[in-house]
C-alpha cells in the first residue's frame, strides 16, 4: 500500500525534489528558496533538521551557522532567539520546522535528520503539526531514523540509512541466485523493515551505487529509488531511463525541464 507520502506521484510518474528548496543565490534552506520551488510546481522539497539549545526544529543544513548566515555558532548551542538574529546570505533568517510547514499547506517534506539532539524535538513537531503524512524521515544514521520513528504515534514513510543501502548493495545480488534468494530476503527484509527508499548517489567513493540491476532490485521488494544530488540534464535522462523513482537536484529550474520534456512533470 502506498503511503501517503508518495501519492502526488501521480501514474508512476518519478518525484521531482528541491534540494534545499531553489535559490540561484545561494538562499538555500530559506522560505523564499521554499517557495521558489514550490511557485516552480514542486510538491516535494528536500531539507534538513538541526535544534537549538531550546528545542526548536531549524530547517538548516549546517551544523553551525558560519557558512551560509552573517553570524558563527554552532545551533545546538544557541537559542532560537540568538538564531533568530542570524541572516543567510544576509538577508533572510533561518526558518523553524513549524513556520515552513504552516507556510506550505500540502507540500511534503524530505527531512534528513542532521544530530541526535534532533531525534525527540522533530518527532514532538511533527505530532504538534500533525503532518505524518508530509513527511520522510530521513538520516545517514539508520539508528537515529529509528530513534524518530520509534516517537511517533503512527507510520511515516522512511528511507535507508548509510548501513542499510551498504547492505542492499552488498546482498541485493544474491536475490538472482536461487539457492541464496531465500536467505537475501530474509536478511534484507530485516534490515530494511522500516524502509520505503532507497536515496543514494550515483557513486560512492568511486564505486558505481545506482545501476539498472540496483534499480530493479528495489522495485522487486516493493522499495522506491531516489538519487541526489543531480544537477546535470544528461544524467537526469540517464537515470530516468533507468527506471528511478526520484531526483534530488539543487536545479530545480532544469530538473522540470527534462521531466516536461519527458512528458512527466506532475
């Protein structure tokens, strides 16, 4: 059954993601960068979550606020007051979880959770806002995606973490194999219990990730592929051709581009 999150995928059509929202100015992860893409036509927008001192959900990549805002500091250690008072690129503050969900009615968020001390403070906003249905939980750390999920009072979709997609990528191949396929699923079944994607890039440390065999491995056990961070035209036909489910771009201009020209803008 398909979680509510994917629904806008409307017939099969892949899912169009604004890596940090869409700023040819380097906005990234401000309201304005949100709206941008959603003005653009996306449903889906790709952030992160850091918490203050005072336990509020920040939509921010970084860990400190040095390289994007006019101020330094690392957020755990600040208050959202002090935050508040940060300016990225000097002209925008960073948004609050709440603010942008309340801003964008309907949009679904991918949220990559950043530290641990964001674990319970994302898990109580989501309940507050009510929007389980909005959003993919996200992390590198299969544990810390966990530690959110295991808070919340009902299912949100999920991807894999660094250890899960390794893992699939290890035993996923074992699945042609007919005297190793039963021992595969039961394996991969486990560690993927909680899992709807697979997000991954196309390599890794040089070794190729995304294939036509990974993709089709996926879809045989029911699991959604989406690739980051795809800014080039070529490779978004590349994949696309190779079946994936999802991009992630910070070109959200370009990624509409190819999908219209594809016929599969949404």
């Amino acid at each position: 059954m398909t979680l509510p999150f994917f629904s806008a995928q409307e017939n099969g059509k892949p899912v169009a993601m604004a890596h940090r929202g869409f700023s040819l100015d380097g906005l990234e992860n401000s309201l304005s960068a949100f709206r941008a893409a959603v003005d653009l036509g996306y449903h889906y927008l790709e952030t992160d979550v850091h918490t203050t001192a005072d336990g509020v959900v920040l939509l921010f990549h970084d860990a400190v606020l040095d390289r994007v805002t006019d101020r330094t500091g690392r957020i755990t250690e600040l208050t959202a007051e002090e935050v508040g008072k940060a300016l990225i690129r000097g002209q925008e503050t960073v948004p609050t979880f709440d603010q942008v969900v309340a801003a964008l009615p309907g949009t679904r968020f991918n949220l990559d959770v950043k530290d641990w001390n964001s674990v319970r403070s994302l898990a109580e906003a989501i309940e507050k806002n009510a929007v389980h249905d909005r959003v993919l939980i996200a992390s590198f750390s299969d544990r810390r995606r966990r530690a959110v999920l295991r808070l919340l009072s009902r299912r949100t979709a999920a991807s894999a973490g660094t250890a899960a997609n390794a893992a699939f990528v290890a035993v996923s191949p074992l699945l042609s194999i007919p005297g190793l396929r039963f021992f595969a699923r039961v394996f991969l079944g486990r560690v993927l219990r909680d899992v709807d994607a697979l997000q991954v890039p196309i390599q890794y440390r040089g070794l190729p990730v995304v294939t036509p065999g990974f993709v089709r491995r996926a879809h045989a056990l029911g699991l959604y592929v989406h690739v980051w961070t795809i800014n080039d035209p070529a490779k978004m036909h590349v994949l696309l051709d190779m079946g994936v489910d999802g991009l992630v771009s910070d070109r959200a201009d370009l990624l509409r581009e190819v999908l219209e020209s594809r016929g599969v803008w949404s």
